[in-house]
C-alpha cells in the first residue's frame, strides 16, 4: 500500500509543528482581526467607509497591491486591506510545511530511515499534505472567528475564512509538485515561492487592468486574475456579492496538483528531483579559499534575489509616484498617509511610508544573511572551519560584513529604482534619485541596530538567537506599519530602531539619532563578538 | 614527548556531566585509538581539544599550549576530520577540499591529486547529493592533503566501504612512518586493533583502561561457534573459556584471546567441520567488564 502508515507520519508531524503552525495560525488571525478593527476605528460613518472603498476603486495602485474593496462596508475594506496579503502568507505557511515535512526529510536522511520502515511509498508526501491541509481548515476558522469578533456579518466572515484557508491549500498542492521537481529542499521553497510571486503578480495586473462597477467602488478583474489562486480566492467576494464557486475551482485545481505530484513522486528516487543536477568547478577559485569569500559565495544567490526584488517594487512605487495627488486626495486618505509618513507634501509623506516600510522589509535580508552563522553552527560546517587557522572572529566578521554589504546593495536598488523610476514621470531624474537614494540608505542606521541586535543574541544566548531575532523584526514591522495608525503608545512604538528615523524625505535627516543608532549598534556588535569569543559552540 | 596531554577534564553541560575527570595522553608520533561506546565523550573530549567548548575544569594541553587560549596557532598544526561531515549544499567536493585546506594553512598539490584518486571521488559533483561516505571523503581528503603534525580524526569511517576503508588505513599508516601523530575515535575494536600503538578506552566521560594493544589483550576474548564429527566435549574445562552451549554436535564459546592455541588444539582433535570465530565488539566487552558496574562507579 502506497499511503501505508501516512496516520504515524502525520502525527508525528503535528507533533514537531504543534508550536509553529499553532504561532502561524494565530498571528494571521490576529493579523486579520487587528485589520479589522483599525478599519473601523479609522471610518467611522458609512459615508467614509464608502469614500474610503471608491478611493481604493480609482487608484490603479492600490488595487495593484491590496487588491480593490467588495462592497461599501467595513467588512469589505478589511477585505480589501487584509485578504491579499493574509493569502500570501497563507500560502507561505504552506509552502514552508509541505517543503519541511517532504524533502527536509529526505534531505536530513529521515525519510531513508522512515521509508525503510514499513511506510508507504507515499506516505510522507500524503502526511505532509494531510497536515498542510488541516492547519488550512483550522486557519479558516480562526480568521472567521477573529473577524466575527469584530462584530462582522456571518457568512461574509465565513467566506473570507474559506478564501484565505483555499488559497493555502491550493498551493500545498503547487509546493507538492515543486518538491518532486527541484534539486533540493530549498530550491523547493524557491520553485513554490516563485509561483507565489507569480500568482500575486498576475493578480495585481488583473486588479489593475479591471473595469470599475458602476457604484464607483468594486471592480471587475481583468482576465489575468482567473489565472491565479489568489486571485480565485478574491472572488469569493465576502461582505459583497459573496459567492462559493471558488470552492469547486479550489478544489479541482488541488486534487489535480496533487495527482501530479503523487504521479511526480513515484517517477523519481528519494533524495533527488526530477531537474538534473549541474555539476560544478572541480577547484576552488581563489577568492573562494577566505572566510569573507566563502561567506560571499553563499549570500550571492540570496542577494540577487532581493536585489531583482526590490527593484521591481522600487520601480512600481516611484512609476505611481505623480499620481499620489490623485490617488490619495481624499482628506482621510491623505491625513493616513501623513500619520505613516510624516508631514510635508502628500508625495513626500507617500514616499516616507513606503520606503520606511520597505526599510524593515530590507531587514528581513539582513536577518536572513547573519543566521547563517546560527545555521552553520547547528549541524553545518562551523564546527569543522573553526578546527582550521580560522578564529571565531574572524568568522563572524566576514558573515557580518557580507549581511551588512548586501543591505547597502538591496536599499540602494530600492532607492534607485524608485527614484529612476518617479524622476522619470516627474520629470526630474537627479533630485528623485538623490533624495529616494537618501531616504532608502539612511534606513541603514535602523537596520544596523537591528543587525546588532541579531549578533548580540547570537554570541551571548545563542538557543533562542534565532527566535529572538525574528521576533524583533516582526516587532519592527508591526510598530512601523500599524503603530501609528492603531495609535499603539509611544513608548512601545520607540522599541523599534526604525521610528527614530526622521521620515524621509518629507523631514530632514539629522546627525544625532544616526550618530545615536551607530554607537548603539557597534556596542552590541562588540557584545556579540565577545559573547561568541567566549561561549560553547552548540553544535549537535 | 607528547601531543596531547588530558588531566582530570570534567565537562558538563546543565546536568549532564560529558566528561568526569578523563584523562588522556597521546604520544608524538603515535597512532592513538580512542575508544568508547556511543556517548562514551569521545567526542566532546575532540571538542574540547580544538577549543570549539571550554572545559569546567581540569587540564588539557595540545602540542604544548592551551586548545582554548591558543586554537588558531594550534589548528594551523592540526587537521581534524569530525564524524558527522556537514558542509555547504552548494559548494562541490573539490571546492571543499580547496577550501578547508586553504584554511588550515595550504594543501599539498600533488597529494591532494593523489588522495581524490585514490578515494575515488567525483570533485564536481556538490555536496547536497553526495552520500555520507563521499562526504566523509572530501574530509578525510582535505585533512590527509594537510601537511601537519597532528590528525584528529572522530569516527572517521562510518559511512566508507570496506575498500574505502582500506584506502583509509593506508593512509594512517602513511602517517605513521612519516612521524605524524593521529588521534583516531572510534567504536569499531577492529579498526583499531589494525592501526593503533596505543589505546585509550572511555566509557561514561572516564577513562577505563589506558595502554599499548598487547596491555589489554586480556580484556579481548574472541566468540567461536564449531560444528564437529564427534561430540564438542570437555570445552568448558579448557583454561581461559567461557560460555560454553552444547547443541549436538555444534558449540559456542568465547575464549580469551591469548588460550586460543589450546582451544585450536583441542578442537582439531575432534574434527571440525565448520568454524567461524568473530572478534569481540567493543560494547560486549564493555557489558561483560563494566556492566555490573554503575559508570564510573558513581
């Protein structure tokens, strides 16, 4: 029997994810109903509600972004803030399940000592789906339940649950056709989080290119939307026409991904995909053989990723940027964007709020390149590099330096191809690139705090280093997108390096809360290194 | 001279005591076994010695200086090649080699050419498809295309076939004649019965028994099971046997290594038939001396 013992496998999965799913479910929720509740805090009569929905109708961008409003109602702009963006996430969630319960443990060698047991062929492909798919009906209803909270209509709750719960499910059903293809687990998550990158996109063209419906506030989707999941889980449409027919097409659309990677699966061996594998150089080049060439080569593909990524928001953003007037003219709109923004002209505090988002984003970079060191030290390859003439120091600043140079490249990318982009529909290309430039590299300073931070935790508690890590960063996120507007107390919103930034370019930047952040950032660094310096490696 | 020199290491990490005043002395220009079970702190006392954790208490001194104060000078003289060999998915075999060895101080061209032929390597090929055993090559590669004064090498053939496991002994005893000293964990008494001087055995973060092979030859006893014409008598009065099942006309038993002769005797004069005699494992020997005692005689 091919699905033999998927039950054991199953459990055992839940029983290793029982904290992360549980964490993953209630902060999308949470997510999901804090939106919920700004927006009603935010629009207070239904006349804004319905300024606020045919606003969003007639801005190209952010129907591009977040997708339009379903009706004139706050359920509907809590949709149209929050649904795209909790499927994305919904969908990562998945992505990062199915990957970790199929080829990590092949990868890890788990999956050779399961598979001998007496464990079917498919079975660990069918338990990861069968835990992917559970954690998306539990995700279903903890958002519906966190936006009936809210005091939100029933059935538009519901189906804005199912909407998001679907668009989860249907990509473990893309990241389990992706796991029989790629090389590797992480070329894995690479090939799902692309199609993700797909389907968002396809969408946000779709949204874009749509016909506006004569109330002036929901739009019809263009043609490229009906090509993504995301843009499927759209038209369930809740709190405005509110249809179910996307179920079907959800459900048609996984049981064929999942045939194909059951099919995929019993074409290949385990431990390998069905892409062949390219074989490399033979000898190391020279500018491989150091600790900062070594860390170089492995943070390059990584980088250029972002460096693409962020060029493409940055042209988005700065292309829209004459258009701001237009778009966010409504006094609501525009007293929003200064709340994130900064005062100053609207496009000044629209290019504060952007960038200054994007700063923390960027982070996630930066984050991503200096665990590295916590990865290499569990299980990887510290243990027998730091045997050779390498001292710890000398490892930790090559990584750091590397994590640190490529954020200088991402927010220069992101400065660049905003300004290029804005000074060309403005129509003055050096000041839009030498003030977007300034804006975007001064995050540097936050982010040098936060990269701290991450050294700091990793030399002197290096267990919780990780968690620790990610922890700040979601703190950072949430204070820079939401704390303003959910008018979180000032002492809570200081936590985050990121709002002693001037918003740029609407103020001026000053030499003080850099100089502050610099020294800050170099005493925990120091901390860090020392920490490390003197503590056990915990290797495995 | 020595080049490794342990005196009453303790390690502990939370309540788990690692090491309980191990001692350890390995001599320059010695194949040192180091011996123990599964979690006996071979590893840990490795750890240590390459200063990757700090020590509670006690001594340890490494090609005369401190492992933790002074690792990067020492590492420049050592090459250690660890039991489990983790390194970068992306990054080929070949570039491994290059890499470790270019860290360590410099690799030798023409041994390392030598060294991937004779492992049998693909270099090209990255390390995320290699199997344990390759990995455990483009190791052992980069540590034997080292020129250095010590090998520290942590279960270093798990995972090798046995031709590979040859090749591997060769190169050990290379080592030996050109003078370099080689520590060598492992729990396979074969292993080391085939290339060591000198033994330490650990068990429970103690050393047990400390020596040269023929010291402990008495802790060896070796399992026969015979298959005779006439009946298998008078085994169990034979100096130095032990064990002794009768079942009709075959027999097993365990017999101390140095009476075999007598027992070969007696045995031929009944015939044998068939006969197999397999070496005592590691954890037998441990269960029969030390079994009935708590470790370490807490």
């Amino acid at each position: 029997m091919s699905m033999t013992a998927t039950g054991v496998l199953a459990r055992l999965a839940v029983r290793r994810d029982r904290v992360r799913l549980t964490v993953w479910l209630l902060a999308l929720a949470a997510l999901v109903g804090s939106t919920a509740s700004a927006i009603e805090g935010l629009y207070a009569t239904p006349a804004a509600v319905a300024e606020n929905a045919a606003i969003r109708a007639s801005s190209v961008v952010a129907r591009a972004f977040t997708g339009p409003a379903t009706g004139g109602n706050v359920g509907a702009l809590a949709v149209a803030e929050a649904l795209v963006f909790t499927c994305v996430l919904a969908a990562l969630m998945n992505v990062l399940t199915v990957v970790r319960h199929t080829r990590q443990n092949e990868e890890l060698g788990r999956a050779e000592l399961t598979g001998s047991t007496a464990v079917g062929r498919h079975a660990g492909l069918a338990a990861a789906l069968l835990v992917a798919a559970v954690a998306d009906v539990l995700l279903a209803g903890v958002c519906a339940v966190a936006l009936l909270a809210n005091g939100l209509p029933v059935a538009g709750s519901i189906a804005a649950g199912a909407a998001i719960g679907a668009s989860g499910l249907a990509f473990a059903g893309i990241t389990a056709v992706a796991a029989q293809v790629a090389e590797g687990a992480r070329a894995a998550i690479g090939l799902a989080s692309a199609a993700l990158g797909l389907a968002y996109l396809l969408r946000a063209v779709g949204d874009a290119t749509g016909e506006t419906g004569p109330d002036g506030m929901t739009v019809t989707a263009a043609w490229p939307s009906w090509l993504s999941p995301i843009g499927w889980a759209q038209r369930f449409e809740p709190y405005g026409d509110q249809r179910w027919w996307p179920l079907a097409l959800f459900g048609l659309f996984t049981a064929a991904t999942l045939g194909l990677a059951g099919w995929l699966s019993a074409h290949r061996d385990v431990g390998t995909g069905m892409m062949p594998v390219r074989r490399g150089r033979t000898r190391a080049t020279r500018s491989l053989r150091t600790p900062f060439g070594l860390a170089w080569r492995l943070q390059r593909g990584t980088l250029l990723g972002w460096l693409v990524g962020v060029a493409v928001f940055g042209l988005a953003f700065g292309g829209i940027g004459d258009q701001v007037d237009d778009l966010f003219g409504s006094e609501q709109s525009a007293e929003l964007m200064r709340q994130l923004g900064g005062g100053g002209s609207l496009v000044d505090a629209y290019f504060a709020a952007m960038m200054g988002l994007m700063g923390v984003v960027v982070a996630g970079y930066t984050l991503q390149a200096l665990l590295r060191l916590r990865g290499d030290e569990t299980g990887g390859p510290a243990e027998i590099v730091l045997a050779t003439a390498v001292s710890r120091t000398r490892w930790l600043v090559a990584h750091v330096l590397v994590a640190l140079a490529g954020t200088v490249l991402v927010l220069f990318a992101l400065g660049l191809g905003t300004g290029l982009a804005y000074g060309v529909v403005a129509g003055d290309l050096t000041a839009a690139v030498g003030d977007l430039l300034v804006t975007t590299v001064a995050q540097l300073a936050p982010t040098l705090v936060l990269a701290g931070f991450v050294v700091a935790v990793f030399g002197l508690v290096p267990r919780a280093a990780v968690a620790l890590a990610w922890a700040a960063f979601a703190v950072c996120l949430v204070v820079g997108q939401f704390g303003a507007l959910l008018e979180l107390p000032e002492p809570l919103i200081d936590v985050s390096p990121f709002s002693h930034l001037p918003d740029l370019p609407a103020q001026a930047l000053t030499a003080g809360p850099v100089a502050a952040m610099a020294g800050l950032s170099v005493l925990l660094l120091a901390l860090g290194a020392v920490g490390y310096r003197r503590r056990n490696l915990t290797l495995h | 001279m020595t080049a490794i020199e342990v005196d009453g290491l303790v390690k502990t990490f939370g309540d788990t005591v690692a090491l309980d005043r191990l001692d350890l002395t390995v001599h320059t220009g010695e194949v040192h076994g180091f011996l123990g079970p599964n979690g006996a702190g071979k590893s840990t006392t490795i750890r240590v010695l390459l200063g990757l954790l700090r020590k509670d208490s006690g001594r340890a001194t490494l090609l005369g200086g401190d492992p933790w104060r002074d690792a990067v000078a020492l590492h420049r003289r050592l090459a250690y090649v660890p039991g489990d060999v983790n390194l970068w998915p992306n990054l080929t075999g070949g570039e491994a080699i290059d890499l470790l060895g270019t860290l360590r101080g410099g690799l030798a061209e023409h041994r390392r050419r030598e060294l991937v032929d004779l492992f049998d390597l693909d270099p090209g090929k990255r390390m995320r498809t290699y199997s344990k055993g390759n990995r455990q090559k483009v190791a052992l590669i980069s540590a034997f295309a080292s020129d250095v004064e010590l090998y520290v090498l942590d279960e270093p053939t798990s995972g090798l076939d046995p031709l590979m496991e040859a090749v591997f002994q060769d190169c050990v005893r290379d080592l030996r004649d050109a003078g370099r000293t080689v520590l060598l964990s492992s729990h396979i008494l074969a292993e080391v019965e085939k290339l060591c001087d000198r033994v330490s055995i650990i068990r429970s973060g103690r050393t047990v028994e400390s020596g040269s092979l023929t010291d402990l030859r008495h802790l060896t006893r070796t399992s026969i099971s015979v298959e005779t014409a006439a009946p298998p008598d008078g085994l169990a009065g034979l100096a130095g046997v032990h064990d002794v099942a009768v079942d009709g006309h075959r027999a097993r038993l365990e017999v101390e290594t140095e009476r075999l002769p007598d027992v070969h005797r007696h045995l031929a004069g009944l015939g044998v038939r068939s006969l197999t005699s397999t070496p005592p494992t590691l954890e037998e020997l441990f269960l029969r001396h030390y079994g009935d005692q708590p470790a370490g005689a807490r």
